[in-house]
C-alpha cells in the first residue's frame, strides 16, 4: 500500500468509527398498557386530541414543552406540522370547548418518569439522550 | 357595568358536584388550565349613521374590542368543564359594557366519537359560529357582519351531542343541539312620534327556544359545513309584533292612505314566531397557500311578513405569505323581492299635507318601516392580518358598504338618505390569546 492510500484508508476508517451513533426519536408507553405498538396515524390524532382512548383504556399523551427540538422533530414526523401550526390548532380547539392541550414537562427524564408511572401515558423521548428503562416500552418508532 | 347572564353559571355549579362525585370515585387527577383572548379594535368610517350599532365616522373601540378569560376542569379524559366570560361591549343594550357568559359546560365524552355537553353552549353549525370572538383564529377584522348579523343570539342554555364519524384522513362529524336563551333583540328607529316612540334604540325581550342539526366534514386542508336550525322567537316586552299590515285609505277608492296595526284595517299581530334557518359553507385550500372560503345562508319566517327573510352569504380569498394574509372578500345580504318591496312601499308612503295630523301619519311610516326591518346591502373588504405568533396577530382593513333599497344593519334617521348610499370603513385591530 502506498502512503496516498494508506492515508486516504485511514481517514475513511477514521470518520467512520467517530460518526455519533444516528440520534432516533421514539414513541414510549407504560410497559403495563395493554396496547404494545401505535401507528404514525393512531399517534397524530392523540396527540391532536381526536382519540382519547384505546382499547377501552384512556391515553393520556405527554409533550415535550415548547421550542424544544425534541418537540419540533416529533410535530414534524407524526403530524406534519410546525410549532406554530400545532399551537393554532390548540387554540381554536380550547377556545371552542373541544378540550387543552396535552400536558407539557420539561424534560426527558421526567416524561419517561410521568409515562412509567401513569398507566395510559405516552412520550416522545430521543434515545440519543437516555436509555429506556424497564418501565415504559417502545411503540413506536 | 351590567352584569348579565348571571343565571347562565346555575347550571353549571348545579352540575360541578356531580362531577366532583365522578372524579371521587374515578380517582382521577384533576387538572385547571386557564386561558384567555382578547382584542383592541378601532373602526371609522365616513357616515354619521352608525353601522352594526356603533361604527360612524367619530370612530369607535366598541364594535370590535372584547377581552375574555376561560377555565378548562379537567376531572378525568372523559369528564370536563368549561367556563369562559367575556367582557364586550354590550350588543343588546344602548351603552355600556357587559359581562357576558359565552361557555359554561360540563362535558362528558365517553368514547373517542361522542361528546355529549350540557350548560351555556354556543351555536354551532357556521365555519366560525364557535369561535368568533376569538380573533387570533381567523385573518378578518370581523367575520363578514351579513352573515354573522344572521341568528339572534349566539349562545343558548341547553344540551348538545356530537357523533364523530372517523375515515383515513378525514372525520364526519354530526352535531346536535337544543336550547333556551332570554334576549334583547335591538332595532333602531329613526324618527320620533310624541308620546309613542322616541329615536334611537329600542329593544323587546324576547325567550327564544332553538334546535339545531349541523354536520361537518373534515379534512386537514378542507371544511365543510351545513347546518338546519329552528328558532322559536316569543315577544315577552313590548308591544306585539305586526304579522300583518294593516292600510287605511283616507280618501276611500284612492290609494292615498297610511300603513297601521289598527285591526280594523286588516292588520293582525301575533307575539311569537318560528324562524328558520338553513346554511352551507366551505373552507378550501387551493394550493399554494391559497385559501376559498364561502357560506350561504336562507332565513325565512312563516310568521311575519318583514325583511329578516331573505339570503345572505359571503365568499372570500385569502393568500398566506409568510407572516402576512391579505385577504379579500364580498358579503351580501338581501331580503325577498316582495319583502323588501313592502318595505319600500311603507318607507316611502306620504299622505298630502292637506291631511289632517299629516306630519303624525307621515313619520309614522318611518317608524313602521324601521320595525319592519329590511336589508339589500352588500360590502367588499380588503384587507390583512400580520402574524407575529400563532397567538398574536394584527390587522388592517378597509371595507365598502352599499346600501340599495335599504339596510337596518345601518342606524339612519329619518332625516338621512335611507337608500342608495355607500360607506366607507377603515378597522385596525390587534388580537391575542394567552
């Protein structure tokens, strides 16, 4: 091997063993729910409020709070939409007494806490951020 | 300040502690989320008649300034309440703000598809009946007032259901609903008679019993609407309304004479009446951030011979770019041919000065036509909304008012042309929701 290609093999090996693992957004549920995957659609419209309840169970959906990017990539996969869609939404829907908005917390950990602990809850966390404890699974990503 | 409505929240603290009861066994969190809305309106325009009771050319805050403030109980996912008031000017009185209960309801939705709502309910079954106090949820100054002047009242004390049919991408949904509400319903008269009435506002209280069916269909570009309703009107202040006019000749085989409610000259009266309405609407996204967004609406009574029947309608288009939404859109309203021909016929109808109590006679046909009511006007607006946020938005508007035969959307004093006359109106508003 000449010195050209043994620099050009060791700068592709390089970038690839230094790429970050590919950061994915997934949807969690408690691990008790009867319900064990949810399609893009059946999420869309719980968290737009049209569905509040599966199999007889309630479902409760839990936001990342607002101008977080966890937020923005969930919107934009699951509904198509921006903040600013999502927000106008919510508020023609409060105001004509069709409901609120799903309840908001600020963090990874304590929407995996809120969705470990409250049997019908779903979030939305990046595995990127934080490893998937015993009590909520995956069903959807 | 008056404070009305105050019975409106009876039936909702009425119904809380049932629902306290639910929760307690259904041990669920509850959960309080207070809200608001409002907007600061300014209009103008170039007429000293003022149009839809405040708007003239002094420039008013009254017609289009609202603030209002709602608490969401959320007892469980299936169990709720409303309540939302709002602080406006007062549309059924000549002066002064007024507190006015606009929701006030407990809901129960057992499954995702029903919904079923029982306290102080808005009318639905219009693209905006639901939302149209709430500026920051469409781009207009005001909703077109053609259409918008439509129902008598906007919020009733009842019950309401709704069945919502799910398709892929896309719900039918069918509402249903029936109420009470007790009311002022204001008309202007434009002339005075000594000792019988006096110019400016007049109003009868009237108890309006409604049902109503309406069905929508959804799609997340589209809406589209249509909707029956049923208003029994019954006159409980005031005099009896006329069902129909009487005319006496002055000079018998001549048709020099004077419209009355004198009995003996064929007029009848009545103190009830059953109005309908019917309406269909749409909402559709052209591509290219174009939005077609039209209504239709038929009102008619069987019950009186006046100029609330007719049709009336609007058709607007609005271009989103960016931050910005200019719009543009027409609104007509006209009573029936033979409605608004009466009117003109009353209007316009003078005994010679040779006639004893002439002057008396002759404004009392004024009167009489104001009371009749009756409408042939159409407006062009032009206009923007700026979005700062979703919750937050400015606008700016100018609209053309053309009046032909007549419009009792205009307060016109006899001494003013009643016809063939146009207006000009200049809005700003600025509207937010917290």
């Amino acid at each position: 091997m000449t010195n050209q290609g043994f620099i050009i093999t060791s700068l592709i090996l390089i970038l690839f063993v230094s790429t970050p693992a590919q950061s994915e957004l997934v949807i969690i549920g408690n691990s008790k729910t009867v319900f064990s995957e949810l399609n893009t659609r059946i999420i869309s419209r719980i968290y737009t409020g049209k569905i509040i309840e599966i199999e007889g169970i309630s479902v409760i959906p839990i936001n990342s709070t607002q101008t977080t990017t966890l937020r923005n990539k969930f919107l934009e996969k699951y509904l198509s939409q921006d903040e600013n869609e999502y927000s106008a939404y919510w508020t023609v829907r409060r105001f004509i007494g069709k409901g609120t908005p799903p309840k908001e917390l600020a963090s990874v950990t304590d929407i995996i806490n809120y969705v470990g602990e409250t049997p019908g809850a779903i979030g939305y966390i990046d595995t990127d951020s934080i490893s998937v404890p015993n009590s909520v699974k995956i069903i959807n990503q | 300040m008056a404070i009305n409505s105050l019975f409106d929240y009876k039936l909702l603290i009425k119904m809380l502690p049932l629902a306290m009861l639910y929760h307690n066994n259904a041990h669920a969190e509850i959960s309080y989320d207070f809200s608001g809305f409002g907007t600061l309106g300014f209009a103008v325009s170039n007429n000293s008649s003022p149009y839809l009771q405040y708007i003239d050319n002094e420039g008013t805050f009254s017609k289009d300034s609202l603030i209002a403030a709602q608490l969401d109980i959320k007892f469980s996912s299936k169990l709720s309440a409303t309540i939302q008031a709002k602080l406006a000017a007062n549309n059924s009185q000549a002066n002064g703000v007024d507190v006015d209960i606009t929701w006030a309801f407990l809901s129960y939705r057992p499954n995702n598809d029903w919904l079923f709502r029982i306290g102080e309910l808005q009318v639905p079954g219009y693209l905006n009946s639901v939302n149209r106090d709430v500026g920051v949820t469409y781009n207009y100054v005001r909703l077109p007032a053609e259409t918008d002047s439509t129902s008598p009242i906007y919020h009733f004390t009842g019950a309401a259901i709704s069945k919502t049919f799910n398709f892929d991408d896309s719900d039918f949904i069918v509402d249903l609903y029936a109420g009470k509400k007790t009311t002022d319903l204001r008309y202007y008269i434009g002339n005075e008679i000594l000792g019988a009435y006096t110019q400016g506002s007049s109003y009868n209280q009237v108890d309006i019993d409604l049902v109503g069916m309406s069905f929508s269909y959804k799609t997340p570009k589209h809406t589209f609407v249509a909707a029956m309703h049923r208003v029994k009107v019954k006159n409980e202040g005031g005099e009896e309304w006329l069902k129909e006019i009487g005319f006496t000749e002055v000079i018998p085989g001549s048709e020099i004479g004077y419209y009355n409610n004198d009995l003996s000259s064929g007029a009848s009266v009545t103190n009830r009446l059953d109005l309908y309405l019917a309406n269909i609407g749409a909402d559709i996204y052209l591509g290219n951030d174009l939005r077609l967004a039209s209504e239709l609406v038929y009102r008619k009574t069987n019950d009186l011979n006046i100029g609330i029947n007719g049709v009336l309608g609007y058709v607007s288009l609005q271009k989103r770019i960016d931050k910005w939404t200019p719009y543009i859109f027409y609104s007509q309203i006209k009573t029936f041919s033979n409605d608004l021909k009466k009117h003109q016929r009353i209007d316009s109808n003078q005994v010679p000065s040779a006639i004893p109590n002439a002057d008396l006679i002759n404004a009392s046909q004024h009167v009489i036509a104001d009371i009749y009511q009756a409408y042939d006007q159409f407006s062009v607006a032009i206009g923007t909304s700026y979005r700062f946020s979703p919750v937050s938005v400015l606008k700016a508007e100018i609209m053309f008012v053309e009046v032909d035969d007549t419009s009792s959307l205009f307060d016109v004093s006899s001494q003013s042309e009643s016809s063939n006359y146009s207006t000009t109106i200049f809005s700003l508003s600025y509207s937010f929701a917290f």
